[in-house]
C-alpha cells in the first residue's frame, strides 16, 4: 500500500530527524524508516547515503534509546548496501576521534558488529577490513578502555574475521586461542577480551578455518573451562 509513497515519506522522515525533536520522537521516525527499508528497500535505494549518514548519526545521539535504535538501523542498512566501506571506515574510526562521549563510542562499535554480522552479499575490501581490524585490537588492548568497549570490540572483531584477507583469519583464530590460555601471561581482562571474539568467530568465521584450527581452539575452551571465573569472565 505505501510502495507508491515510500519516497514521499522517506525523505522529509530524513531531514526532520535532524532537528530537535526529543528522544520518543527520534525513536519513531528511526523505526518508521526501518520499516519502509524492510518492506520497500528496492524503492528506497536512492536514499542510502543519506540514510546512511542519518542513521551514523543516531548512533552518536545523546540518547541510550536512540543510540540503540540507530544501532538497529545501521545493520538493517548495511545489508541493502552495495559498497559497505565508508560505513565500516567510518564506525571503526568513531571511538578514537576526540570528544566523542562514552555512550556514543560504544555505539559505534556495537553497531559496526551488528552491521558485519548482516552482510551477506557484500563485504568490505581487504583494505577496509584490514583497517578495521587494527582499530578493533586497538580498542581491546588499550588498558584504559572500558570493560564494555573492549568485549564490544572482542564482539565486533569476530564478526570482521570472515572478511580479513588471506590467512588472516586463521592466523587470528590461533592468536586469540594462544592469548586467551592462562599460559600466555596475560592480565584476566585481555584474555576475556581474546576469549569473547573466539565466541564470535565461532558464529562468523568460515567453517573451514574453525575446523582447520579445532585442536588449538578446543585446547583453549578447555583452559578456560578450568580458569578462575574472577580472572577470565
């Protein structure tokens, strides 16, 4: 029924999220957008960067609710997306640009795994995956980080596994499975951070990979199995 409208609406949906509504406001229009993209995304397609830009921007909102629903929205876009890597450039980067408020950091990162997760004929390159991947460690290994960031990182690197070139993800598999081992010396929060993205890659990687590997991964769940639940959560 709202095929021959959806353009009509869209776009004056767009620029008025841009005002100062408050945060119910927001909420609806980001849902009523999501569902004119689920139903009529062929129709829509014209208006993928600005509702790409939209959507970025609801994530950084002042608002837990509308940083949430943006969340929702970036991965629901990213799936209709035919070229991912200004969207993966851009969440990847958010967290380490200055003045960019806790929750909103947080966001950004949630949001490029959701938006990872749901790509299913596109992927990024190998530059952009590689790029991201850098920024995603970057954010586990800090020891400044927060504890949510770096599992959201740990999360969101999981998701990027299946996309990195060559063999990196082998190659990061066995990492994380080495790192995660109380063998490896690491503090308890870098290992749940290695422990948290073999749980993600575990739903991402290739099924090849993850069996090509099976002896070292198992050997690390099995560590962690016996390790101190206070130390490696």
């Amino acid at each position: 029924v709202l095929k021959p409208h959806a353009v009509q609406i869209a776009g004056p949906l767009i620029r008025i999220l841009g005002d100062r509504f408050g945060s119910g406001v927001k909420v609806a229009i980001l849902a009523g957008l999501r569902a004119l993209m689920a139903h009529h995304s062929a129709v829509l397609r014209p208006f993928l960067p600005q509702l790409q830009t939209t959507f970025v921007r609801a994530t950084a909102d002042s608002s837990k609710t509308v940083r949430l629903q943006g969340c929702r929205a970036v991965a629901q876009l990213a799936a209709l997306t035919p070229r991912v890597d200004p969207l993966v450039t851009e969440l990847a980067n958010a967290p380490a640009k200055q003045g960019v408020e806790a929750g909103a950091r947080l966001a950004a990162v949630f949001a490029l795994g959701s938006a990872l997760n749901s790509l299913v004929s596109t992927h990024p390159s190998e530059a952009a995956a590689e790029a991201a991947r850098a920024a995603l460690q970057a954010r586990m290994d800090d020891p400044n980080e927060d504890e949510r960031m770096a599992c959201a990182a740990a999360i969101a690197l999981g998701a990027l596994s299946r996309f990195l070139p060559g063999d990196a993800c082998p190659a990061l598999i066995l990492t994380c499975a080495r790192e995660a081992a109380p063998a490896s010396g690491m503090d308890g929060g870098l290992r749940t951070t290695r422990a948290v993205s073999l749980a993600s890659m575990a739903r991402a990687s290739p099924l090849l990979d993850l069996c090509a590997h099976a002896d070292a991964l198992c050997a690390a769940i099995s560590d962690l199995a016996k390790d101190d639940p206070d130390e490696v959560e």
